[in-house]
C-alpha cells in the first residue's frame, strides 16, 4: 500500500496486548462502519463482504468538506487494492479522482481554506493528500498529485515554517490545535513519509518541535495542558 497500513508486527502486537482493539473493530463492521470494514479486510481476509464494501463505497457522494467520504474511498482504493476485480478497482479509481477534486473544490473554492486556519486541518488537506497519494500513477492525468504536491511544498509547507520557526510553535487555541494542527502536525508529514521516503520530522525543527509539543502536552487523563484560549480541552 502507499498509504500507511498496519504491518504485521503492529498487527501482532495489538494481538497480544489489546484484543479488545479487535473486538471493538469487529462491532463497528457488524454496524456498517467503514473503516472497520476496511480495517478486518486488510487484516483478516475474507472476514468481510467485499462486494457489499464495494457498493456502499460507490454510494458515497461527498458532502460538507468531504473529508468523511474521501478517506475511506482512497484508503479501501489502496490497502485492499489487490482484492478488488478490475472493474470495482477502476470504479473505486473514478470514486477518488472525484472525491479529491471535490477536496480540491472545498479548499479552493468553496471554503476557501486558509494553512493559517484550523479548518484546513479538520481534515479536508489529510483527505486530500490520502486521495492524492492513492491514485498516484494509476489516474490518467495524476492532476490530484500535481495539485497536492504543490499546494503541500508551496503553500502549507511555508507556512509551518513561518509560524513554527525552529522548535515549533501555532498562534490558534488550546481546542483548535486539539482538533486541528495537533492532528496535522503528524499525520500529514507521516502521509507524505510514507509515499515519498522525504522524512519532514528529521529535516524540519519546526515540526519536529511542535509534534513533540501535541504529545507531551496531553496529561493522564486525556485532557490537555491549559495553555492559551480554549475551552474545551478533551480530546474529540
């Protein structure tokens, strides 16, 4: 897969240590969720019913910022990518070149997103770049990689820079780091890592410093370190 998928190692571990993890997964999928649906898929073979997948998958039609329909059609498009025939697999490729130019609608057009801002990172650009990275090379004109990449070298990636400087740092509240850029600051530059080896944690302080920060600033019981305007220090 390109996107990052659990390894058998994680897999084991989890196994071993949390099997309620599983458990819980197992419920959900029961239910219809999505990614639980993926997740078993991926993990346990033959434990879900692909085709069924498939169609709820093709019923998706984005909606709001698009995140919640864009994430699971790139992530069931690629870590299940050789289960598919090759006609759910084309179809599910159509599914995320629309899911991300809507992505790309939403940031440029009709929200107009802003890197400065937490809406960006609630989570139309992780959607993005998922839609991106799973597609990449086997979409015709590969416009969602061309879009992604520069928008992520060129506008986000510049931004960081300014703000968080050399050991990290964001000028939003506690809550909207919470929900925002505490998320981003790893899971982005993971993303990126894990589809084109360019390791941003190693190479850049500021990130490097500020993903420090979102982790050591959350307590025992879940809430976090009160620092700047927020009020709502859980996370969601």
């Amino acid at each position: 897969p390109r996107l990052p998928a659990p390894a058998a190692e994680d897999i084991a571990l989890l196994r071993a240590h949390s099997p309620g993890f599983w458990d819980q997964h197992r419920k959900r999928a029961a239910n219809g969720a999505l990614y639980s649906r993926i997740l078993l898929a991926r993990v346990e073979p033959g434990s879900q019913d692909l085709q069924a997948l498939h169609s709820d998958l093709m019923a998706l039609e984005p909606d709001w910022r698009g995140h919640e329909q864009t994430k699971p059609l790139a992530l069931a498009y690629d870590w299940l990518h050789a289960l598919w025939t090759p006609a759910q697999r084309h179809s599910l490729l159509t599914k995320v070149e629309n899911a991300c130019a809507y992505q790309v609608h939403v940031i440029t057009d009709k929200y107009a997103l802003s890197p400065y801002n937490v809406y960006l990172y609630n989570s139309p650009l992780q959607a993005l770049m998922m839609a991106a990275i799973a597609s990449h090379g086997d979409s015709a004109n590969d416009s969602c990689m061309r879009f992604t990449a520069d928008y992520w070298r060129h506008r986000v990636l510049p931004v960081w820079r300014q703000i968080m400087g050399t050991t990290g740092g964001w000028h939003e509240g506690g809550e909207y780091v919470g929900i925002g850029i505490g998320q981003a600051i790893y899971q982005l530059p993971a993303l990126w890592r894990a589809a084109t080896g360019e390791d941003l944690f190693a190479n850049e302080p500021g990130i490097r410093g500020f993903a420090d920060f979102a982790l050591h600033r959350t307590r025992p019981d879940g809430t976090y370190i009160r620092t700047g305007d927020a009020a709502y220090f859980r996370r969601g």
